[in-house]
C-alpha cells in the first residue's frame, strides 16, 4: 500500500511538473492557478487508465504503434483534462503537439528519475548528512 501510495505521488508530481513546464514553454498552453490541482488530477488519472489501455491495444492490433502509446495517452488526458475543467486551455495545432510532448518527456523523465531523487534524499537524511 505505501508503494502505491509513492507511486502515486511520484505520478501526481510528474504530471503537476509536465504540465507546468509546458505552460512556462509554449504560449497557448495556458494553466490557471485556480484549475491547476483539477487539471492534474484529471490529467494524472486520465492518463493512469489511457496509457495501459492504449499500449495493450497498440501491442495487439498494431504493434509497431507501441512506442506511441505514451504520446496518444497524454494526448487524448490532455484533451480530456480541457474539456472537464477550466484550469487548462490548448490553443492551435501546433501548441497541441509540442505541449503533448514537452509533457509526456517531462512525466516520463519524472517517473524514472524522481524515486532516484527521493532515495538518495531519504539515505543522506538517514546518515545525518
């Protein structure tokens, strides 16, 4: 359980970063502050449930798509997460998939390097460095 819980968190941060670089990044990729905690949520658990989803399909239907299962997955929670709430909004084509991409990247880089962090973190505090 306190593994799921971590995970969880690790996740919810990730997707909470993505979003926020993005937003920094691209112009017409717009976070508001007073949305922003509904737009990760959705977004996170959106894209939870999308990307398994979409990998099972890809690997059995068209398995040279498998690689793209991330990317389709944080798109389709991006447009989701515009769509239920009012703290994201996606402006043009072009900000759609560079936004879809600077947030797959950063959610990606974050899962894998934030329980490295977080580690290393807990070790030094253990020792008294």
């Amino acid at each position: 359980m306190i593994r799921f819980l971590i995970r969880t968190g690790i996740f919810l941060a990730s997707a909470a970063l993505g979003l926020w670089i993005a937003s920094l990044i691209l112009d017409d990729f717009n976070l508001e502050l007073s949305g922003f905690i509904v737009a990760v949520l959705v977004f996170a658990i959106l894209q939870s449930i999308l990307a398994p989803w979409i990998a099972s399909i890809t690997r059995d239907h068209a398995s040279a798509l498998t690689g793209a299962a991330g990317l389709v997955s944080t798109f389709l929670a991006l447009l989701i997460a515009t769509l239920v709430g009012d703290g994201l909004t996606i402006d043009g084509v072009t900000t759609w998939v560079l936004g879809t991409v600077i947030v797959w990247l950063v959610t990606m880089l974050g899962v894998l390097l934030l329980p490295f962090v977080l580690v290393r973190k807990a070790v030094r505090e253990s020792r008294g460095i």
